[in-house]
C-alpha cells in the first residue's frame, strides 16, 4: 500500500479535480432540473411536452454517449473549451434529468390546496412554484436528491475516462498505466478518495434534511 | 348599489367526464350582497364556488366578476384572482410559513407592498380576527378554528372585491364552527359582497340575503332565506330541509 502514501499529493489533487466537477455540475443540473421541473408542471402544453422530451432522451442515453456527443460535436458546430468544461456540461445537462424527476416526485408530494391557495390570491405560476410549492417539495426531495448527486459524485469518474485528466479516475490510470503500479491497491486509493468526498456529501444532506423539515 | 352585479354567471356549464356537474347556472350576486349556496353533497355546489375564480374551468357560458369576464389562464386572470378572496374548507395556509407571512405573502407579492406596510395590515387583519399573538407560529401549531380565521385574514389582505368561502366550517370541530362564523357575519355587516357554500343554516338565516338551492348540478331555488326555510317550492328542497333540520 505505499503507493497510496507515496502518491498522496496526486490523489489529493485528483479529490480535488473530481470535486470541482462535481460542484459545477450539481449546480448546473440543480438550476437545469429544476427549470425543467417546472416545465412538467407547467399549464402549458408545449413546455410540458419539452420537460418530459428532456427526460426522456436525457435519462435513456448512456452517460459516455452523452459525453462523447459534446466533446465531439459541440466543436463541429464551432463551439470550443476546455475539455473540462465539455465533462461538466455533460454531466450537468445528464444528472438534470434525473433532478427534474427527484424535483417533480417533490411537487406532487404537495398538496394541491396549497397551489390553490396560492393562485387564489393572485400569485403567478412561476411565484406559485418558487414561493410556495418548490420550497415544501425541496424537503421530501432531499434524500432522493442526494441519491442523485451521490451517483453524479461517482459518474464524475466517466467524465475522467473519456478524457477530462487529473480527477481521480485518471488518477487511478495514470498510476496503474504509465507509472506501472500494482492495480488493487491504486484502486483501493481511488475508491477512498470518492469517499473523502461522498461520505461528508451524505452527512451534509442528512444535516440539510433535519435543517428543513418542519411540521405541517 | 351599482347596475353591474359583483358575479355574473350565465349559461355556465361544466363536465368531469361524463358527470354535468354544472347545468346552465344563472346566477348574479350584487354588490353587498350575501348568498348563501345550499345543497346536498354532489350537487356541483362547490365547483359552482369555485368556477368563480377559474380554479375550476368551464365547458361553456360566460362568468363576469365586477363586469369582467374571467380571463383564461396568465397574468391578467392572476390579477382578478387577487381581486378574489378565496377560503377553503380545507383552509390551505401555506404550510412553510408563519401566520403573519402568510397573510403578507400575496401583498407584498402580488400587490408589490412594502414588507412593512404588508405587515402593519397583517396585524391589523390578524387582531380583527383575533389571533395577533399566533403571529410567528406555524400553521400546524394552530387549531382549525384559528387556521380558519387566518386563512380568512389572507384573502382580506388582498383587499378583495368580492370573498367567496368554500365550505369554511366544514372540516372543523364543532366547538369551533362559532368563532369562524362570526367572523363572517361581521364581515357581512360591514358590507362585503360573499358567495358562501355552507351546511351552517344558522349562518344563512342570520347573515344572508339570498339563499340558492342547489340540486344535481342546478340551481333549483333562490329566495330569501326566510322564505326559503319557511316555505320552500320544490320537493328537492323540502326534502333536502326535512334531512337537515330535524337531526
């Protein structure tokens, strides 16, 4: 195992990578899913037909399909960066779908006197989903939420495989290929570091969970 | 009182499914005036209520409120909805808010108040019905009756034209049926133009000026609730009161 302490820099920097994709693709799937939420939920025909289209060519496409499909055409259409920033938005525009059916278990788990009550005194949709329905769903929505931000925590080793370098997964690579190391115990390494960085993502949501619920 | 009535309602009809839930209403509520719709479960006198304010949409027919048909769903049908107050049997207070935000939500929301003038009303509206020191509390943590009272608080802070109530007693305890009732014949004293949907015939006698019978989906009755009570015209009535009244 002194692989692991020999190369404790690499991995930290390697939880480091992986963590920074996480952070910018949670947000971007948080902010894409919950547009998208909302548009399932919409009384408009046409932005719900666009939500569910979302959904289902989003949830039913292989994450490294997705991946491969804007790191190879995003810049056939002229649209370059960083090969980071094409994993992110892969794994954003992907784990969306999947906060956007978290997100609407959460809306319909609200009772429909609530929204009512809200039309009823003259709020819009939009201030009706952000005032009173979204912020009762967001609590019966964390532990599934956290299911999925887990998961993207851990589909973020995808993101290294087809090519964005330095996350912990090409950590992993790098060790076992170019630099020759024995491939248990590298694994081993690669397996804790998500760990360092999944086991406080469940503490922080279980401590979320406590902090919004309240009796109703 | 003015030429145009406050709710307008003509030819309206409505399905669910295969049911006719609403058939060819007429019905015009003055300005001032209260009307208490009666009738047995099932007889569309909540939908009725609740076309009103589009929460319920039509098949067919024209609904007017203060002269202005309803429009269809968007901005424009939010802002008669404001004009509008709602209670629910159910009461719907907002269940992540507190009393008073509660009552400053649609305000401060809807008609851009400031959050401390949305406030001083709040109070105001809360001590008129008696529940000021359940301001910072939760919904939960009120009775029905004080839920009640603080859902009718929210639609007055709208300033409402017209209030419509859903069956506001029914889901109450019977101790606490008096304390939202008298809320309301104080409100109807003060000249608030109401459509009332109750069982509560105490209420209709003391606060209203018409009555409305409702039967499988039409309004079979409307008379003034003396005349109603003492000497109803259809057997539907006289059966529906003789169920009622001798429990």
């Amino acid at each position: 195992m002194d692989v692991l302490v020999e190369n404790l820099g690499l991995y930290w920097r390697g939880v480091l990578t992986t963590l920074q994709i996480s952070l910018y693709s949670g947000i971007g799937a948080l902010v894409l899913g919950t547009i998208m939420a909302g548009f399932r939920v919409s009384p408009v025909p046409p932005l719900r037909a666009v939500g569910a289209g979302w959904v289902t060519a989003v949830r039913n496409t292989p994450l490294s399909v997705v991946l491969f499909m804007i790191a190879f055409g995003l810049p056939e259409i002229a649209i370059n960066a960083p090969f980071f920033w094409f994993g992110v938005t892969g794994l954003a525009l992907y784990t969306s779908a999947f906060v956007c059916e978290a997100l609407r278990s959460g809306i319909n788990s609200v009772s429909t006197g609530q929204a009512e009550a809200a039309r009823a005194i003259g709020l819009t949709f939009g201030q009706t989903l952000g005032e009173v329905v979204l912020p009762q769903a967001f609590r019966t929505v964390v532990p599934p939420l956290g299911n999925v931000f887990i998961a993207m925590i851990k589909n973020s080793a995808i993101v290294g495989a087809v090519g964005v370098g330095g996350d912990l997964y090409s950590v992993g690579v790098q060790l076992t290929g170019s630099l020759g190391e024995a491939a248990i115990p590298v694994l081993i390494g690669v397996a804790l570091g998500y760990l360092v960085l999944t086991i406080p993502a469940g503490l922080l949501l279980g401590y979320l969970e406590r902090k919004v619920a309240i009796a109703r | 009182m003015t030429d145009t009535p406050m709710i307008r309602m003509a030819s309206v009809d409505k399905h669910f499914g295969d049911l006719h839930v609403l058939r060819d209403i007429n019905l015009e509520v003055a300005a001032g005036q209260v009307v208490v719709v009666l009738g047995p479960s099932g007889s569309g006198k909540s939908t009725l209520c609740r076309t009103i304010n589009r929460l319920e949409p039509i098949d067919s027919g024209t609904i007017e409120v203060d002269g202005k048909a309803l429009p269809a769903e968007g901005k424009a049908l939010a802002g008669l909805r404001a004009d509008v107050g709602m209670v629910f049997q159910s009461f719907n207070l907002f269940a992540h808010k507190t009393i008073l935000e509660n009552v400053t939500l649609g305000p401060v929301k809807v008609r851009r108040n400031s959050k401390g003038d949305a406030e001083k009303a709040g109070l105001a509206l809360l001590e008129r019905v008696g529940i000021t020191n359940q301001r910072d509390k939760y919904p939960a943590q009120l009775s029905g009756g004080q839920q009640q009272r603080a859902a009718i608080a929210r639609a007055l802070a709208m300033k409402p034209k017209v209030m419509l109530f859903d069956e506001p007693t029914s889901a109450l305890d019977p101790e606490m049926v008096q304390e939202v009732l008298d809320v309301m014949v104080t409100l109807a004293k003060e000249g608030m133009t109401m459509l009332v949907v109750t069982h509560e015939m105490g209420f209709a006698r003391r606060a209203a000026n018409r009555v409305v019978f409702m039967a499988d989906g039409e309004i079979v009755e409307d008379a003034v609730p003396e005349e109603f009570f003492t000497s109803p015209r259809t057997d539907r009535a006289k059966d529906f009161l003789g169920k009622i009244l001798t429990h």
